[in-house]
C-alpha cells in the first residue's frame, strides 16, 4: 500500500484513522477519538460532529470547523424501468458528475436470447464465488423487514469529463475539465449508500463512471484504500472493480499497491492496433503488445480473472474475423469477456450490431475457451448504461463517428 500521508495532505472526508488520531491529538483529543471519528463518517455515514455522542465534547466543536463533507449534492434522481438510478451529483465548485445504483446484478440472467448458458455480464464483473471468495461479508438473503435482499452494485466516477476521447462513450465528449479529488470519490459511495431502499445493500463498486481512473491515479488509490477500510464502508477488495483503457504503467503500479487484490477490469473493443487506434486513441501511445504484456505481469490471486470489455460497434470491430483476433490475442490469460452492444448516444452515427451477429462473435469466443457475457442493458432509458454518463449541455469536443 502507498504510505500514509500527514493530516493535512488529504480532506478530512479522505483520511484514514490513523490520519484521523493525528488530527484528534491536534485538536485535544486521544488517538483513539480518531478511530471513532472515521467510523462515524465512514461506516455510519454521520458527517455532523454533534452527533459523534462518544466524542468528548470539546473535540465535537472544535471538529464543526472541519469540512467533514465532500459538499456533494443530488441534483436529479432518474429512475429506470429496471431499477437502476442514474444520479446527477453537483460538486462544490458547480461542476456536475454521475453515478448509478444498479440493483440486482448477482445471478441475474440476460434478457437477451443467448446460445451459451453464462448469464450477462453485470453478474459476471462482480461474481464472487467463480472467482474463490471466501463468502466474508456476504449479506442475508432477507433483510431485517422480512424482504429479499437486493444486492447492489454502484458505478463511481473519477473525473469531471474525460482525456481518453473513446468514440463510442459519451464522457468524453467535452475532454477532461479536472480531476476529481479522493474525498468526492469516496462521497459518491456515502451518497450512494444513503439513498439505498431498506432491504438493499451495496454489494460492489465498480470505478467505471466517468473519467478514466488511473489517470487520477494517487486520489483513485486514497479513495479505494477508504471504501475497502474495515472500520468504514469495508468492502472486500474482490467486489471493487477498476476499469481502465489501458494505461500501461498505471495497471503495473495498481497490481503493485494492492498485489492484485483489487479487480482489474480493461476496455479492450479490438484486437489489433489499427482498429484500436482509431476507436481508442490511447492505443497509439500503449499499443496492445504492451499492454498485453501488463496484463500477463499483474498479480492475479489464484483463480481470479481479468475482466475484458469489449464494446461491439457495428461494421467497425463486430465480424466473426475479429472475433477470431481477439480469441488469438487473449490466448493463455485468465480472463473473462464482457460483450456491450453499444449504448446509444446522442449526436454519434455509431451503434450497435444486430443481436445475430451479437450472438455469433460471442459463440465463436465460446468455442474457443472463453467465459463470455453479453452485458443486458442496465438504465438505458435514463441514459446511465454503458458508456453514455456524460456532462450535460457539454459541446462536444471528440469525433463521435469514424
């Protein structure tokens, strides 16, 4: 893990407890209050000192001059038919970002005619057992009212836009405006967490919102080392997932601060650097042999597997020829394949193919040894699938056509 910083280096909502004794010693307190401190606004989600009731009541006040908040607002809620809901969250300096709840997604079946009984994709980025957890932390199948539990798993941003320019996301359309910082990473999680109904429960975070997380590397990290903390939100790090389009040194450093434990997760969406490049201009500076190479390097916990995204773009990387190079590139890694029709977006000529030919390229992965999900479409009627969370009323500033 990276070393722990001083106090001040971080926000108070994005320090750990140890950070957080310092910080209570400072004010009065006793090393311990900063254990307590954290668990009050991580674990119960209590940002008002005056209701730390185990706190002394001097270290209470002096702690109402800290920012204990990352100052995140809900702007709109919109529900899907499936019950996902897309949140518009409003930053403390204006600028706007989105996450999504997506209810349901363990052992869910795909509502797409499918000829490989695998299930969808939303099940499989976060299936635990497949991937040899140990069952810690696993909720009740009812809740404390007598309901089924509903599980759910939250898609977190990074940034506020996005540099990377993928021609089939919609993030990215106006390019990065900033970074975003760990303290409002983590919010989204505390948001998120508050606004689940009384017989759900946050099963995963997936960091595939908007942005590209690890090129906000150092908050990204803070961020996961407090929403995986035991005496905070305490996920296990096999339900948090990393997406990433492929910045090479950034996955070699992510496998080396968390040896492997967290969840990687690669937009690949073709297998050979021509088409790569034109889809993903990140490819021209990591092309696939390096990037294939850093994924043969990271640190995978026994039967634990990457996860690869591909997103099938119609007459751009969707024949069964392509299908075949992505069997050839993939051979010998412990991976999983995620298929995504592309998600419509406003303002692009691109789409999805037809679910024939959907369905062929994941038989022919099939055939060739390959855990294949075609990933069902999660919120779509409110904009929150797949690669269509971006900035409202933002110009556009990438080719959304090729």
């Amino acid at each position: 893990m990276p070393a722990a910083s001083t106090p001040t280096s971080w926000p108070p909502l994005a320090r750990i407890p140890e950070e957080w004794a310092d910080a209570a010693r400072a004010q009065g307190g006793r090393s311990f209050h900063g254990k307590q401190i954290f668990r009050w606004i991580h674990a119960r989600g209590v940002t008002d000192s005056a209701q730390m009731s185990d706190l002394p009541a001097t270290l209470r006040t002096s702690l109402k001059e800290e920012p204990l908040s990352a100052g995140l607002e809900v702007v709109t809620e919109r529900r899907a038919m499936d019950g996902t809901r897309k949140l518009l969250v409003k930053l403390r300096d204006g600028a706007s970002i989105e996450t999504v709840l997506i209810p349901n997604v363990t052992g869910g079946k795909s509502d797409l005619p499918s000829p490989v009984p695998e299930g969808d994709a939303d099940a499989a980025a976060m299936d635990d057992t497949e991937d040899g957890d140990d069952g810690e932390g696993r909720e009740a199948d009812v809740s404390a009212v007598g309901e089924p539990v509903v599980r759910v798993t939250q898609c977190i941003s990074t940034q506020v836009g996005c540099a990377m320019g993928c021609v089939f996301c919609a993030s990215g359309v106006a390019g990065l405006k900033r970074n975003m910082g760990a303290d409002e990473i983590v919010a989204q999680v505390l948001l998120g967490r508050e606004r689940l109904e009384e017989n759900e429960r946050l099963r995963g975070v997936v960091l595939m919102g908007m942005g590209e997380p690890l090129h906000n590397y150092d908050a990204m990290v803070r961020a996961l080392r407090l929403i995986t903390h035991r005496d905070g939100i305490d996920l296990s790090s096999r339900r948090v997932t990393v997406s990433t389009s492929g910045l090479v040194p950034e996955i070699k450093r992510l496998g080396e601060d968390f040896g492997g434990q967290i969840g990687l997760a690669i937009s690949l969406h073709a297998a050979d650097d021509e088409t790569r490049s034109r889809l993903m201009p990140i490819n021209r500076r990591y092309p696939l042999a390096e990037l294939m190479a850093a994924l043969r390097a990271y640190p995978l916990p026994k039967r634990r597997r990457i996860t690869i995204e591909y997103t099938l773009v119609v007459g751009k990387n969707d024949r069964l020829e392509d299908a075949r190079k992505v069997a050839k590139l993939l051979r010998g890694l412990p991976v999983k394949v995620n298929l995504i029709p592309m998600n419509p977006i406003e303002g692009s000529a691109l789409g999805p193919p037809e679910m024939s030919g959907v369905l062929a390229f994941q038989q022919l992965l099939f055939d060739s040894g390959y855990s294949c999900f075609i990933r069902r479409r999660r919120g779509d009627d409110v904009s929150a699938a797949c690669g269509q969370l971006a900035l409202l009323g933002a110009k556009r500033k990438v080719r959304m056509s090729l």
